[in-house]
C-alpha cells in the first residue's frame, strides 16, 4: 500500500435511484431538520400528556375531539406521519380510547413526548446525514430522499483488468487437449471484483511466453487501474509473470513469497504508479491471495473509508485446524448451527487446487504463525463467505 501512489477515485454525479452500491464521495448534508416539523408516530389522538395522567380502562379520561387541541383535555385525531397540534406534546394510539359522538375515551396514562417524532430527531438541519467513504445501501438511499435530494456524487468504479496465465488452460467452452484444464480462476477473480463494485476488462489467457505475458500487461496498464494475475508466479521455469512484471515498468516487484498457506507464491508489485497482483494459480490459494491483498487495494481504490471485511462469528471448533509453524494459515471450515451454538467444521487445511472445499464450507479460520494449530473444541473467530447452515427446528 505504501508503493502505490496516494490519489483519491474520480467523482461523478448520479441519480439516487442508480447510486445503489456506489461509494458517496462527499458528505450529504440536511438542508433543513428531518422530519421538518413535530409528527405523530402512530394513528390516534394528540393530547396534552399531563391531562393523561391517572388514566386506565377502569378510569378513563374524557377528550373533547376538536380540530386542533391546544387547551385542557382536548383531543385531535392525527394519522401516522401528520403534525400535531401546537399545544399538544403526545398521541394516544387508536386501541387505547374508545370514540363516542365527538368525545372519546382515554385508556392510558402518557409521558410527555410520547409517539411523537420530534422535529430534527432524525437530522438536524445542517449535520451530516451521511458520510463520505460509505457503501450507499437501500437504507441510505431512502434517508437522503428523505432529505429531497435527487442525485449523490460518488466515486468512479476501479477498473481492474484480469489475466490468467499458462499453457495448460483453456477457455470454458472450448475444446481441451489431453492435458489441458478449464480456466477458472479468471472467472472466480473477476466475480469477487464485481462484487466489491469494480468494473472488469477481461485480458484473457496468456501461455508461458515471457513477451505475450508482458504485452498483456502493457495492454491492462494502458486501460485499467490494477492488473489481478493468476498462474505463473511460483519457482518454476515456466513461472514467468513476476519477471515480466519488472520488465514492463518501474519499480516492478514490491513483495515476491508471502508467509501464508495456501498463496505463499503471491507476488504484489507497483508499475509506472498502478498495482499488480500476481496470484498464485492453484484456484483457492488464489481466493485466499485475493482476500488478504485484492479486498483492501480495490476497497482503497472504490474511496471506502476503511476496507470492508468478512463478516465474522464466533464458532466452536469439531475437529482440529492444522497450521504451519512461520506461516499463517487459512482452513476453510463448515459452520452450521447446532442446538443454538455455532460449530465450525473444518473441511481442510490442505489441497488449494480443490475448489470444492470452498462449496462445502463457508468461511475461514486463521491460525496463526506462532501456532501448529487450533485444538477441537476451541471458540475461533471465523471469517464467512457464504450463509450460515441453521438447523430447522420442529413446530
């Protein structure tokens, strides 16, 4: 993070029905207070609260029913969201009186206050409503129509360009030889980037040819903010992605072996001022490098305020987590829940080429480096990348 160029995300305007998603790039600030006016908060009756006083159903207090009740047990009848009388400073819900002629019958004694939303108690005029950096979600977008505004300005989408590299892959769709494999990891790369809300430019499959590999990553410098690369970065003679990333630029690698399992082979480098993420090619150590380094670049480069983890529970261990000493581990598990308890089933520690552990679990445990393992039964905090299994109960 340090070697990338500081720069905020370029800014644009948007109508607020399209800004779902986006990242609000400037504070959106209440032109008046919210709701403008004191409003009742359920159907019923304003009133004068100390008129209440004393009142049940075995002891009723009697409301003349006027049209705007200011003096002593006077009642005005208001509907949720309306205002409510100068002089009053309650409302009675409809279920607790009883209306006869143009008189009605109260049931209860109220505070005053009660039922009433003051003016300014959602947002006072001239404060902040929302801030700048947050992920607009439905909830945000409907407190800023609140607010009358019809359009936000948010940041512009990141666009990341995405490689895979190696002669043994092939498009899906495609006929394969013998020895060849389906291209996935482009697919599951590209798919974590446009759920963080990133725009994608598709650089396709590169074979292990040190100037192809360099030409692609020309073509993603020129069109892209970041380039993500899968394959190619591991010892071999055929590994030849970090090589070109030097080749086409300064300074090129920034970091080259990452003490994790599974990943160890990432690579992250800075060319003429954009990142390079140099993922392993093993699909989920390349998930795991994508989620220690590609969450928080492309939640830096969206304009977050502050990188959008995981979310996390705390779960109870069925088995042992097996770790490595020197290196932090990630052991996808199986989290369900069991009698009210959360478990964690560790589905393995072991094999980032088989993508089924990542289907049959939905989350991630780390274990530390200074730690050969998680013993069964201990409480760890998992990260999820998918729903919880909840145990349907009997009726």
């Amino acid at each position: 993070m340090k070697a990338i160029p500081a720069k905020k995300p370029e800014t644009a305007s948007v109508a607020l029905p399209s800004a779902l998603g986006r990242v609000l790039a400037e504070n959106v600030v209440a032109d008046e207070d919210l709701p403008r006016f004191d409003k009742s908060a359920v159907d019923g009756y304003a009133v004068r609260a100390k008129d209440t006083v004393g009142a049940s159903q075995f002891r009723p207090r009697m409301f003349k029913i006027v049209r705007d009740g200011k003096d002593r047990n006077q009642a005005a009848q208001v509907w949720t969201g309306n205002p409510i009388s100068e002089g009053a400073d309650a409302v009675v819900m409809l279920e607790n009186t009883k209306r006869t002629g143009e008189e009605i019958e109260v049931w209860m004694s109220l505070t005053p206050g009660e039922n009433v939303s003051k003016k300014g108690e959602d947002v006072q005029k001239g404060k902040t409503a929302v801030e700048a950096g947050v992920r607009l979600k439905p909830q945000h977008l409907a407190l800023i129509a609140a607010l009358g505004k019809t359009e936000v300005k948010v940041f512009e989408r990141p666009r990341i360009a995405v490689l895979a590299t190696g002669n043994e892959l092939v498009r899906i769709g495609h006929e394969r030889q013998p020895s060849q494999i389906f291209d996935t990891n482009r697919l599951m790369i590209s798919s974590l980037c446009i759920e963080l809300g990133a725009e994608l430019l598709d650089l396709g499959i590169a074979k292990d040819d040190l100037a192809e590999i360099a030409g692609r990553l020309k073509e993603g410098l020129r069109k892209a903010d970041v380039i993500i690369t899968t394959g190619g970065t591991s010892v071999g003679v055929a590994d030849l992605v970090p090589e070109a990333a030097n080749k086409v630029g300064r300074p090129g690698l920034v970091v080259h072996g990452v003490a994790m399992r599974p990943g160890m082979p990432t690579a992250l480098a800075v060319v003429d001022g954009k990142p390079v993420l140099i993922l392993s090619g093993n699909p989920v150590a390349a998930f795991v490098g994508f989620e220690a380094f590609g969450r928080p670049l492309i939640s830096r480069l969206l304009g977050l305020k502050q990188t959008e983890p995981r979310p996390t529970v705390k779960a109870k261990l069925t088995g042992k987590a097996t770790g490595a000493l020197g290196r932090k581990t990630f052991v996808r598990v199986r989290v369900f829940e069991d009698r009210d308890d959360l478990l964690a089933e560790p589905v393995s520690s072991k094999g980032s080429g088989i993508i089924s552990t990542m289907t049959k679990g939905n989350g991630f445990v780390v274990v530390p480096e200074n730690r050969e393992g998680l013993a069964e039964g201990e409480t760890v905090s998992v990260s999820l990348f998918d729903g919880i299994e909840v145990a349907r109960k009997n009726v």
